[in-house]
C-alpha cells in the first residue's frame, strides 16, 4: 500500500534545508495508526536511494529531521522544478509498508557566483567609441526566481555593460567602451561586475574586472630639464659618474625603450672627454679633466625610442670643471747672493724670490716664509716678489752657514705647499780678538830646573778662520835690576810653550810676573796678552850651617862652667842656619852623644842645652856633647856641632845671669865677621831694590786702562816682605848681632812690638841696671 503525503509544513519543508530534530509530520495520524502499539509493531523508517535524512519516533509517530537538508544537493539537476525525498515505513504484527515520498522546496540560500574571481581584458587604447566586450555570466544554483535576475557595473567613465538574456532564460553582460581609453593617463581600469538573483532577500556575487589598455607610439621620450647645469671638480677619476640622464615615455614596450647619443652639435672634444651610455644615459668622465686647460664643455643629447615610428627627445647640457688645489705652488729663485761678510750690514738684500700657483681663487693665494729662529727676514717687493734681507748681525763664530729654506703654501682645502733651500755662506772677518782659557797663569817652578825645561803651554784660542786665526806669542819685554825676561824665559811663537832659559834658585830668585801676548795674523791684527805669575819652588838643597857656638871647622868647642851651676842653668846654645825656604829651613835640634843623659837637656826648638841637675862630686870633671841640627826638609839635611865641657871652681857667673852680668867674648871670629858683613849687603840691597822699584812706577805714565797692581815687578813686595821679616826674625841674626854688640861691651835684648812692627835692637853698657819700660812704638831698656 502507498501512501503518498505532500507535506506542507510551513516552517519545516518550506526552506531547502531544515535543521536537526525538526518534526516534520506525524506518521502515526496522518496514517490513523494507534500510537501505543508502534513500539510493539516495531516501526522503522527505511531511506530509499538517499540518505536517511529522517527518522521516526516509535513512541508518538513523529517524522523528524536528523541530518541538514540540501535541495541543491540531494537534487543535482535543474531539469524540473520539483525535488522528492522517498521514504518507506514498515510495521509488523501484522506487516504493513508504507511508501512516503516528500517534496523539498527551494529556498534562496545561494548568492549568484561568477566561474572566475578576475576577468582580464587587453584594450588597446586606439579601440572606437561603443566597442563591445563579451563577459563571462554568473551561475546560482537555486531556480526559479532565486536564480540570476539583472547584473550591475561599478561606476566607470569610460565602460557600461548591457543586459542580455539566453534562450534558457538565464542571464548575461556585455562590457561598453563609451569613451575612448588613453594608456599614458590611465593604463588599468579595474572594474567591478555584480550578479543579482531574484530571491526574498536578495543574494548577489561579484567579480572584478580588470582591463589593461594597450599601448601604441603616441608619446615622445621627454627628458626631466630640457638644459642641464652641472658642476665636477678637476682629475675626477676615469669613470666618474657625471649625470644621469632620464628621459621618459609615457608609452610603454618597445615605444618606451629609449636610446641616448649625442647630436651633431656636440663637438668631438666633448666626445672625447665624456663618456654617454646610449642605455642608460649616464655621462661619465671618459679623459682627463684640468681647469687650467678647459673649464666648460657644451654637448646635446637625443633620446629616442624604439615604436615602429620612432619618435625623439633632446636636451642640452653644460659642464664646468671647477678648480682643486691640484697644484703646487712654485717657487723661483731669482737672485742669490752667496757667500757674504759676516760683518754685513743690516737690511741687505740676500736673495730675491717669486713665487706661483696656477690654480685659481683661494687655492692660487700663496704665503711664502722661512724659518723664524733665522736672522732674516722676508720684504715683499712687488706682486708675488719677495726679498730675502738680513734683519739681525750676523757672526760666523756661532753659525758658519745658514740653510734657508723658503716654503710657499696656497690657501686650498687642504693646503699645498713647495719648499726650497739655500746655503748662505759666511765669509770670516778678523773681529775676535784671541782669547786664552785663564786671565792668569800660576805656573810653579822647582828650583834647580834644568835650562830649557818646558815650564807650561799657553795656548790661545781664536774662533777665526784662515790667517785671522793664525797666532804668534810673544813676551812682553820688561827689564827688571838690569834683567830682560827673554833672557830668563823663552816662548814659542807657534803653540806658546813656555821654556826656561836658566836654572833657578830659590834662594836668589823667588817668583817673576811677566805677560805674554796672543797676535793672530788678521788685518789689522787683534791680540790680548796674560799675566804669569813664575813662583820658583823651594828645593832642600842646603844643609843647616851651626853658626853658634863657633868653631874652626872640624874643632871641638870647648866650653867652661862653674861646678856649682845650679839646676837649669843655660849651658851653651846651638844656633843653625838654613837659606831654603820657611818650611825646609825649620831646624830642630837633638844630643847624638851626650856623656850623661841625666846631666843636660836640649830645646829642639830653639837649641838650649840646660842643666838637668847640679853638679856632684861624682860627675867628671869634661863632659862631651855631640848635638845635631837637622832641617824640615825631605829628605832631611843635617849638621853637628861637638862642645867639650869643663867644669871649674872658680865663681863665674852662668848664662843665666847674663841679664845681670854681661859675657865678654874676647875672641870676635872671622866668620861671624863675615856673617854680619853679608847680612848687611842683602839687606842693603834688598833696599835699594825696593827704593828703585818705586821711583820707576812713580815715573812711569798712567795707562788707559787699570793694569793689576804691582804686576809688573820681578819680586813682589808682598813676598819682599815675607822675606825680609823672615831674615829679620831669623835666630841667627839676632845671634850675629849679639856677638858684634858684645865684642864691643854692650848687651843686646830683643823684645817684641805690637803687631805690624818689627824688632827694636837695644844697646844697654855692660854693668848698668836694667829697667823696663814701653810707649806705642817699641820695648826698650832704660837705665
């Protein structure tokens, strides 16, 4: 049995698809079936050829929805307007089959969709006015009036489509060119279609449209200026890009492609000098670019595309070549005057200078100097002339040459400079005068010298040249008592070693002061002399003589004393002297022999020989004293003196009472005779010496100039003095004196003065009381 049932369930088969549990009949009232026995007649619901969208509740009958519906799926083919869904509905007890078949109704689910997401067209942009261009239509799977009813184009000045409809009824567009189409204005024109079905509400698709407008040869190459100014500096390397030249063509393809080259106008120098890339129109520096041989380079360049009917564009374009400190500047030695005076004036003129550059601007301002240590200076003469003067004296001594060097620098970014040297050479003139290392010369001199003998070497120094350094050495003659110092002195005129021409004594000579001159060969002549002062150095070359007591040479002193001598008595006195100087001439005494050591005592010092006790009846009656006088010299020198000594019982007075009793010596020897004579004579001379040396100074003129004073004397009177306070002084010409004024009766007493004088002598007659007094000049004995 079938049932057929068409359901019309508004809110459940109205749509194309209906969602899950929705009921959509019941079976058990529409088939007048009990519904409390379904379950027992074990109901099911069976799919015929589809899917099992439904099911049945066995329990209530309720045909119900298990699974989305699609029309457009389930009925794939749009050849009739009605889509069916077959089911088949069994119970048992007893068995009965029911075959349902529903209707599914449309529904306006589907928007209208195109086959493509873009249609691409190629218009050329010659294409006429009301050219039409087929389109692809748009498909909606739903039917009837929810199919594809009109389209619609986007807003467009140049198309508009137009409707049209095919035999099966469905729907189609046409694309209109209404105005015509210029590629160099607008190369693209996107569009956008749209496709509306006819459904409650509405659904539509779209699809985008691009159309390409196709070129032709409609647009000459156009470049960006139609004159070019550019700028490149000098030397810029081989290669360097000069411009870049842009031309354009609104067309495109091969009617854009453009190629550059030069014009007819373009010189071939130009040519020559850049380089134009017929490509991609870069100008770049194909020779070498110098400011100072070519500053600006005209050309013109035609860009010209490649169209069947070529077309072409040109331009002109200027170059200057601007200036770089590229180079040196230049310096040219006009004038030079060398070698010159040292003694050359001031402000001279040395040498004239030019200098140059060849660049331009501040890059060919050029600044020439010299050295600033250097005694010269720059004078500008005239443009770009300079002089090259002397701004300080000049002396040869301290710097025999200068080597200038002129350097001249530009004032580019970064400066360049050139520098050039010059000697300048001074020739000497005789302006130092020689000059010797000391003002003063002490030069000793050991006495007994061997005639000859190199004395010392005085040597000058003159920082000349050639024959003005040239010296000869002289000395300066002086006569003193009658003596030339060429006679005792001897220098060599080429290197001043000093010679002695005579041997020396000390005890004659002492000291000579002279001066040697220094002459050097110039013209005029310069010379300067110094002061040596000759000391003459003591030898011990002679031994003590004992003048005291005297004796025949060889013969013992006798000598006779009173037994009842008493205990300290002087005895004898031994007096030595010696002619070497101070120090060798300090004489000390000692006993060689003494018969008792116990008996007498010797003074080193001054030579008194005093008894140490008195006499006993056990000492002999002769006592033999050996004394030696020695003197301080190295090695020593000495002399002895033997005195026998007797005593008596007669009641002489000892030396100790000589203050009160005077001796008599009746014997008045030759020697001390002579002694006393010689002493004399030295003294006298010593005097006259003295007396002649300064009428001599007194006569003499005054000189320019201060001379050191008493430099000129053989002896000085400095050492005149030491030596005559030291003969005055000596033990042995108070010894000499007291022999002379005894013989004749009188004693002799030294006494001291204040400092600065010298001894007084007096004379006291034998046997006359002795009184002392003193005033400011001397000590002397009144009776």
């Amino acid at each position: 049995m079938y049932l057929f049932l068409l359901v019309y369930v508004l809110l459940v088969v109205i749509f194309s698809f209906i969602g899950d549990i929705s009921i959509v009949a019941n079976i058990a009232t529409d088939l007048s079936l009990d519904v409390k026995t379904l379950n027992q007649r074990k109901m099911r619901l069976d799919i015929i050829a589809n899917k099992k969208y439904l099911d049945v509740n066995k329990e209530t009958g309720e045909l119900y929805v298990v699974e989305k519906i699609d029309r457009e799926y389930i009925c794939t083919t749009k050849s009739s307007a009605s889509c069916y869904l077959r089911l088949e509905v069994a119970l048992e007890n007893p068995l009965r089959i029911f075959n349902i078949e529903l209707e599914i109704l449309d529904m306006n689910d589907n928007a209208p969709q195109f086959r493509r997401d873009v249609i691409h067209l190629d218009i050329s942009e010659s294409t006429s006015k009301g050219e039409r261009f087929s389109l692809s239509n748009a498909v909606d799977p739903d039917v009837g009036s929810n199919s594809v009813k009109t389209y619609h184009l986007s807003e467009s000045e140049h198309f508009n489509i137009e409707v049209q409809t095919g035999r099966e009824g469905s729907k189609f567009a046409e694309l209109i060119l209404t105005k015509p189409l210029d590629r160099e204005q607008q190369a693209v024109h996107n569009l956008i279609l749209t496709a509306v079905d006819g459904g409650t509400p509405a659904r539509s698709g779209t699809v985008s449209i691009i159309v390409h407008v196709l070129d032709t040869n409609d647009n000459a190459p156009k470049f960006d200026k139609s004159i070019y100014n550019v700028k490149i500096m000098e030397n810029s390397p081989i290669g360097s890009l000069v411009l870049h030249l842009n031309a354009t063509d609104l067309d495109e393809g091969s009617n854009s492609d453009i190629t550059y080259s030069y014009s007819l106008y373009t010189s071939e120098k130009t040519q020559e000098t850049f380089n134009l890339n017929p490509s991609t129109g870069e100008i770049s520096v194909k020779g070498m670019l110098n400011y100072e041989d070519f500053r600006i380079y005209d050309m013109e360049v035609i860009a010209t595309d490649h169209g069947a009917n070529s077309l072409s564009g040109q331009c002109t374009i200027k170059i200057v070549v601007e200036d770089m400190n590229d180079n040196h500047p230049e310096i040219s030695i006009k004038s030079f005057q060398s070698p010159v005076n040292e003694n050359i004036e001031l402000d001279t003129v040395i040498a004239v200078v030019s200098v140059s550059d060849k660049d331009s601007g501040d890059n060919g301002v050029v600044d020439l100097h010299i050295p600033h240590n250097m005694p010269f200076r720059l004078r500008e003469s005239s443009d770009n002339y300079y002089e090259l003067v002397v701004s300080e004296p000049l002396d040869r001594e301290k710097v025999p040459e200068y080597d200038i060097t002129f350097t001249v620098t530009d004032k580019g970014s970064p400066p360049l400079s050139d520098n050039e040297t010059m000697t300048l050479e001074l020739l000497d003139v005789n302006d130092n005068v020689p000059q010797f290392p000391q003002s003063f010369y002490t030069i000793r001199v050991m006495e007994n010298n061997a005639p000859g003998a190199l004395l010392s070497s005085l040597t000058a120094f003159d920082p000349d040249l050639h024959e003005n350094q040239y010296l000869v050495y002289f000395i300066l003659e002086k006569e003193i008592a009658n003596t030339s110092m060429s006679m005792l002195f001897s220098i060599n005129p080429e290197n001043g070693n000093l010679y002695a021409l005579k041997t020396f004594d000390y005890e004659i000579e002492k000291e000579f002061l002279f001066h040697i001159e220094a002459r050097d060969s110039g013209s005029p002549p310069l010379s300067s002399n110094v002061t040596v002062h000759i000391i003459i150095v003591d030898q011990n070359d002679n031994a003590p003589v004992i003048v005291s007591p005297w004796r025949a040479h060889g013969s013992v002193v006798e000598e006779k004393i009173p037994r009842s001598t008493d205990k300290g008595s002087l005895v004898a006195k031994v007096i030595a002297l010696d002619t070497d100087s101070v120090h060798n001439s300090r004489i000390t005494y000692q006993f060689l022999l003494v018969t008792d050591a116990t008996l007498f005592s010797l003074d080193q010092y001054n030579g008194e020989i005093r008894t140490m006790r008195m006499f006993s009846y056990r000492d002999p009656r002769h006592q033999r004293l050996v004394v030696v006088a020695k003197d301080n010299g190295d090695p020593a020198l000495s002399a002895t003196v033997t005195i026998k000594l007797s005593t008596v019982e007669t009641a002489v007075k000892a030396y100790s009472d000589m203050t009160e009793v005077p001796l008599e010596y009746d014997i008045f020897s030759d020697l001390n005779l002579y002694l006393v004579i010689g002493l004399g004579s030295v003294s006298f001379l010593l005097l006259i010496t003295i007396l002649v040396t300064i009428v001599l100074k007194c006569q003499k003129a005054k000189p320019s100039k201060a001379a050191p004073p008493c430099r000129n004397s053989v002896i000085s009177e400095r050492n005149s003095t030491i030596a005559d306070s030291t003969l005055v002084s000596n033990d042995a010409y108070w010894y000499s004196l007291f022999l002379a004024e005894t013989r004749k009766g009188k004693l002799v007493v030294r006494q001291p003065v204040p400092k600065g004088s010298r001894y007084i002598v007096s004379s006291i007659p034998r046997g006359t009381g002795l009184t002392e007094t003193s005033d400011s000049a001397a000590s002397t004995l009144q009776v």
